[in-house]
C-alpha cells in the first residue's frame, strides 16, 4: 500500500509539472501570438497612414500640375508659379522663419501675405500635406501683422482650435510661438521663429 501511495503521489505530481509547463507553455503562446498580433495591428495602422498620405500628396500634385497649367506665364523663374498679380516660390529648402524672411527679400519678393478666399485656397492648395512659413507674426508689437506691415485680422476657421496659443513649453528659449505658418491639413498655427520649416516667398509680377 506504501509502494502503492508512493507511485500515485508520483504520478500525481509529475502530472502536476506538466499541466503547470503545458498551461506555462500555452500563456506563453498566447503573449507571443498577440504580440504578433499587436506587430500587425501596428504595422497596418502605419501602412494606412502611408497610404493616406500618399493619397493626399498624390491628389494635391495632380492639382498643381492641371492648375499650373491654366496659369498665364509671366513670373521669370521657372520655379516661381503665377496666380492673379504676384509670383510664388514653393520652397523645396526648409528654414527659420528669420532665414526664410530674409531669403525672399534677397530675391526681391517677401513671405506671403494671404489677402482674400482665392488667394487663401489657392495656397492651401499648394502647400498640402507639408508646412510652409508665411510672412505673418506678433514678435516685434505682440500684435499680429503682415511683413509689410499691414495689421492681420483673425479669422478663427483659417486657424487650427485653439490657436494661436503663444506655447512656451517647446524647450527652444524663453520666447513663445511668435511666427505663424500653415499646417499641412491648410489651416494657420503659430510657432515658435526658430524652426525650420519651408517657406513661400511671393513677388508682384
């Protein structure tokens, strides 16, 4: 009866190891497999941003080439693109928004100043999906004016909610966000002058 006892506790307990390793060896499978899982979700959430983005680009270039060629010829660059009386250049090189003030006054031209609804959808136009500098800021009177110096009046559906918010958390100084830009969804945010980004020169023609 001992022997007996003996054997079925050792049965008993080997049986006990091995559900212990086969449900160990099956929890494991479960992490492993939804890690993959997780990978995959993960990865086509990536590739369908991709894929929007791509779309975007590829629809807003669509644009700009049959637009482009409904404008009338007249600006002297071939790189510059005509629209109503000015000439704008669609940077492809990014910079401060200081650098970038000071590239288009070298050219001849200054940052763009947005003045009517045409004028605000042609650009979007253009622009998306990236960000691009405009001549707009409040860093010289805290009031936002033009580069020509022109006063700016808000209109709060051009601008991203909440907007401008003057954020001084970004870690680039003590100033705030004190150039304005336009986003690549088409709308305004203001940030801080220092970063680098592309830009729009515009020239009268």
């Amino acid at each position: 009866m001992d022997t007996l006892s003996a054997s079925v506790s050792s049965i008993m307990s080997k049986l006990t190891a091995d559900s212990r390793r086969t449900s160990l060896m099956f929890l494991q499978s479960i992490s492993h497999n939804q890690r993959i899982l997780d990978e995959l979700s993960s990865s086509m959430e990536n590739l369908k941003n991709l894929m929007m983005e791509m779309r975007s680009s590829v629809r807003s270039l669509t644009y700009r080439i049959s637009i482009t060629k409904l404008l009338e010829p007249g600006c002297s660059d071939s790189a510059w693109v005509i629209f109503s009386n000015s000439c704008y250049l669609f940077s492809s090189d990014e910079m401060s928004w200081t650098e970038a003030k000071d590239y288009c006054e070298e050219k001849g031209a200054w940052l763009l100043k947005m003045e009517d609804e045409d004028h605000w959808q042609f650009i979007t136009v253009f622009t998306q999906p990236f960000p691009y500098w405009i001549g707009l800021t409040d860093q010289n009177t805290g009031q936002w004016r033009w580069m020509d110096g022109t006063n700016y009046t808000l209109n709060k559906e051009h601008w991203r909610p909440g907007q401008p918010d003057d954020w001084t958390e970004h870690g680039l100084g003590e100033e705030g966000e004190d150039c304005a830009h336009i986003t690549y969804e088409g709308l305004l945010n203001d940030a801080h002058c220092s970063i680098k980004m592309k830009f729009i020169c515009e020239m009268k023609k």
